[in-house]
C-alpha cells in the first residue's frame, strides 16, 4: 500500500494534468493553478522540516565536537539573530510581537532584521556572485587552450564573439567596405550568437523536451519508481 | 440647378446617415468562459472620445474603458463568468462633448470544451506518446535494445571506487530547484542509484539540498537505496541535509562542504543558474572527479568546461533507465528516439515550406 497509493494518486494527477492542459472548461482549465497553489502550501509547511535538519545537524556538530564545529556556532547564532530580529520587531511594513521597534529604528536608522538583511546579507550574497567572474576567467582558460581542431574552432569563435562586444572590435574592421560588412566584428558576433549558438540551444532544448516527455510517462505509468525510493 | 442641388442634397444625406460604426460582443474563444471580445471600428466618426460601458446587476451603465483608437479589440476579463449575460454600449462623442453615437450589444460568456488553437500540441501528444509506450511494452518481447553509451553514467561506479579507496565522501548536488522541476526528479532517480552503490562500497555519501521538499524526497531515496543494497545500518540519517532556500548562500554551504571535506567525487544533477560555474570550479580545484547534469542550455558550458564528464540535456532524463537497464525503461528512450526523428523530419519539412513561402506547417504548429 505504501507503494500502491502514491503510483494511483501520480497517475491519476498527471493524466488529469495533460487532458486539463487541451480543455479550458471548469474545472479543468484551473486544475494546473490551483495544484500550484497545493504545491507552495505545501512547501510552505515544509520549510519547517528544512529549518529542523539545519538545526539538527548543527547541534549535534556542537555537542560532539565533530570537526569544523566552530562554523555550526555561526550558523545557529545567524539563524537565532535572524529568525529573533524578525519576530520580535517584524520586517519590512509587518509588526513583531513588539511592535515595530522604533526605539531601535530611531538608533540604527531600519527595524534590526531589515538592517542585518540590507547590511550584511545583501553584501555576502554579492560576494558569492561577483566570485562568478574569477571563475568565468580561469574556466575560460582552460576552454579556450587549442589542442585539436574542435577546441581551435572554439577558441576562434570565443575571440570573434569577445571582440564583435567591445569597442576595439567594432574599430578594428570600421575600416571595411559596405560590400564586405559582414564581416565586420559586431556583425560576426552577432552572427554566431543568433544562429550557431541558438541552433545548439535550440537542439539541447528539444532533446531535454522530449526526455521530460519519456520521464513524465515513466512516472505516470509507473514504471520509474526510484523517485519514491524504490524500483 | 435646382434638380442637382436636390440630387446632391440626397447624396449627402444618404452619405451621412449610412454612416455606420461597427460594434460587435464576441465570447472569447477557446477559454473558460472568463473574457469577451469587443469590437469596434469608428474611424468613419472619427469621434474625439469612445467610451465602453457594461450593464451591472443593477442595471446601470458604467464606464470600463476610454478607448483611444477609432478601431481595434479589446479583451474585457473582468469579472465575467461563464454562462452569464453582459450588456456592453459603446458612444462616440465629438470635440464639445456632444454624443455623436450609441450602439450596445450583448453576449452571453461560454466555456469550451476543447482548445482548438492547442491541436497541434494535441496531435503531437499522441504521437510521441504513442510512440513511447509502443517501445516500453514492446521491450516485454525480450528483444534486444541498442542503447549508446553514456560516458557520465558509466563512470559512476569508477566514482564510487575512487572514493573508497581515498577514504573520503562522494558529494551530489541534486539542483536548486524544487521538486516540481522534473530536473529535481531526474536528479533524485540517479540519487537512489548512486546511493546504492555508495551502500554496496561502504563510502561516506554528502547530499546537501536546498530545499525542504527536496530534503524529505532525498532522505527516503537514500534510505531505500541503503536498504536495498543490504546495508541498512550504515545509513546515517544526517548525510541527506538542508542548508538553506537561498541561491548563493547555498553556493557558499556547498563550496565550504567541498573545501573543508575535499569528496574524492562530486555529483552535480538538476537544475542550476549562476552557481553552476561557482560549483564546478570550486569541485575541480579540490580536485575531485566530477559528473554534472542538466537540462539548462546556458549552464551546459560551464559545466562541460569544469567537470570530467557532462550529461546533457536529455542525458539526464535518460539516466534513470539507463542506470536501471530494466528493459520497459529503456524502451521508453527508444520512443523518444523516435520522436527526435519525427522533429527532425517536421523540422526539415517546415525549413523547405518556408523556403518556397509557404507558411501552412508553421501556421499550424504556432500555438497563439
């Protein structure tokens, strides 16, 4: 039975989902939002049992001083402060169980979970994101080493389409004749962006478009069974 | 003189008065009943203002809209329900204020039945789903199925191995999605294979997730696959956690996961955006064996650029039937083979069609 009922409810749903998707008429044509709806309900009340495995994990690195237990402190006392700040004196517009703090505001400027949030939270996730172009650099150079005549036709296009976006690249052809301004950089970059570099998208989307079709059926049918923990 | 004044005169008069605006109520179609259509053209007024009004329940005229072009249509989706009646007036008025002009119309909104701009989607539909479940119960036969190789998959055992015997954990990442990514679901199906393998050799396994519904899938997953390989002891209930909903802080958890604990293999399948590259480069640096998967085109150089092997796209659904070799699953891949040739054939016509400007297959095949 443990089995039996998730395999009759998800087939049941998704056979209902693919007719809803052809028929408008109610109750059809809302069924797709309203199991959305379902959805983030559900999530909501299970970001509760996330917030739980955090704090398990966490406390039981503490108490048995596993390795790196030192870091587990930060996290706990981030998630208290956070979590604290946010009842006690509310965010945004909302009120907390005190009120809106405005002793607090008057000092800081912005109730204290907005301050921490604007102040520290914000600059650590730019932090996280601006590593992005590090990465990108050293990623690129490894790509973009010839070695064969695939990697050199990478390393030819990457430069054309690296030159056709900066200024150099447009002045370096400005030179060229209108009957030959096609190959003027902007132009090559273009080019390569919008049909060889859409083209593979393209054939990438349609591959994953029809694999989620042959997943979706698998699941539907009953036959891939692993996502409930089983064959 | 008199005969042609007369003449013209009458002229006139028919000239004016055939001056006729057209306003039209038409039910939306196919829709739930939720919209109406209205319809005008009053470009032989050229009025200054046109006003649309619609009847409510108590029978009063009130304004929904100043129309600002002579002619057009405009969709009224405003709390209009199927199977109700609605009373529409449209007036044309002059530069002084002056009504010039005044027709209604009513409608009564209707649900549909069938949506029959989606017939295309509807015929495709069958077809490859047709195609699919003919391969998956035809697979019942017995009969031998080709299947390509797939690099990525292949390695996972090698992975697990490596692992092992450097004594340190395996990583997997199953995206940042949720679970109604079918990325997510990909992603998790090579998490119960993987797990199995990782229960057979007795290595440490590290999933940490980013989301709570994810985690509670995940932790079942690992705890089947464990107990499937006869190992349902060394199952350690913590390995499958959650960090936290928030995309780089999440990137940061993971990237101190990948320093401090250095996995002999890092496992990176679902769906991903920015913090694709973040992870990967910071997986190859620790210098683990990396396998990564997803169906996102923008994130597929990236990885491809960083990992030792990359599944892509469609690869990444195919996982799950391939890893299996169960032959109903593997029958399934062959009917979307199918598929890709039916495209391919769709495509090749479409392109020549268009060549010759005709545009009757494009046509049917846009949805509107």
């Amino acid at each position: 039975m443990k089995r039996k009922i998730p395999l009759i409810i998800t087939f049941t749903v998704g056979v209902l989902l693919i007719i809803a998707e052809f028929i408008p008429h109610k109750p059809f044509g809302t069924l797709s939002g309203e199991l959305e709806e379902w959805f983030l309900v559900i999530s909501g009340f299970a970001i509760i049992l996330g917030q739980l495995s955090l704090l398990k994990v966490n406390t039981f690195k503490i108490k048995y001083k596993q390795k790196d237990w030192q870091y587990s402190i930060i996290t706990l006392a981030s998630f208290f402060f956070m979590v604290g700040f946010g009842l006690l004196w509310g965010t945004g517009k909302s009120s907390g169980i005190f009120g809106h703090g405005e002793v607090i505001s008057a000092v800081i400027g912005i109730k204290p979970f907005d301050y921490l949030f604007q102040n520290v939270y914000q600059h650590l996730q730019a932090t996280m994101f601006s590593l992005l172009a590090f990465f990108i650099a050293s990623a690129a150079y490894r790509a973009f080493i010839g070695r064969n005549l695939e990697s050199n036709l990478l390393l030819i296009a990457a430069v054309l389409v690296m030159l056709g976006n900066t200024t150099v690249g447009g002045l370096l052809t400005s030179w060229l004749p209108e009957s030959l301004n096609f190959l003027h950089l902007p132009k090559v970059s273009e080019f390569i962006m919008t049909y060889p570099t859409t083209a593979g998208q393209r054939a990438i989307m349609i591959g994953a478009g029809l694999g989620i079709i042959g997943s979706s059926l698998r699941i539907i049918l009953g036959i891939e069974r692993s996502y409930l923990g089983g064959e | 003189m008199r005969r042609i004044l007369i003449c013209l005169f009458l002229f006139y008069s028919i000239l004016l008065f055939s001056q006729e605006f057209i306003f039209t109520a038409k039910d939306k179609p196919n829709d739930d009943g939720s919209a109406i259509l209205i319809e005008w053209d009053a470009s032989d007024y050229e009025p200054d203002k046109i006003i649309l009004e619609r009847q409510d329940t108590k029978g009063n005229f009130l304004e929904i809209k100043k129309l600002s072009d002579f002619l057009g249509v405009f969709e009224d989706g405003n709390d209009i329900n199927a199977g109700k009646t609605y009373f529409y007036r449209l007036s044309l008025y002059d530069v002084v204020g002056n009504l010039i002009s005044q027709k209604s119309a009513q409608i009564t909104a209707e649900a549909q039945w069938f949506n029959t701009e989606k017939i295309s989607l509807l015929i495709m539909t069958i077809i490859l789903t047709a195609a699919i479940i003919y391969f998956i119960y035809s697979a019942r036969s017995g009969k031998e199925l080709y299947i390509r190789k797939i690099s990525g998959l292949e390695s996972m055992e090698e992975s697990v191995g490596r692992a092992t015997e450097m004594g340190r954990p395996i990583l997997f990442i199953p995206g940042t999605l949720d679970l109604d990514d079918m990325q997510t679901i990909a992603g998790l199906t090579i998490l119960g294979k993987l797990a199995q393998k990782v229960a057979e050799y007795n290595t440490k396994l590290l999933v940490p997730v980013c989301r709570s519904m994810v985690l509670s899938t995940a932790k079942e997953v690992v705890e089947e696959a464990y107990l499937k390989a006869g190992n349902p002891d060394a199952y350690d209930p913590d390995s499958v956690f959650y960090l936290t909903d928030d995309q780089f802080g999440y990137v940061a958890g993971v990237d101190g996961i990948i320093v401090r604990e250095k996995p002999a293999a890092n496992f990176f399948l679902g769906a991903f955006y920015a913090e694709s590259l973040i992870l990967a480069e910071t997986g190859f640096a620790s210098g683990s064996i990396q396998t990564a998967g997803t169906a996102m085109p923008s994130q597929l150089p990236f990885f491809v650029v960083a990992c030792d092997y990359t599944l892509i796209g469609e690869e990444l659904f195919a996982a799950s039937a391939y890893l299996s070799k169960d032959p109903h699953q593997l029958g399934s891949l062959k009917g979307q083979d199918l598929g890709k040739a039916i495209f391919v054939i769709v495509l090749l016509i479409g392109v020549i069609l268009e060549i010759f400007n005709v545009h009757i297959l494009k046509d049917f095949l846009s949805l509107h």
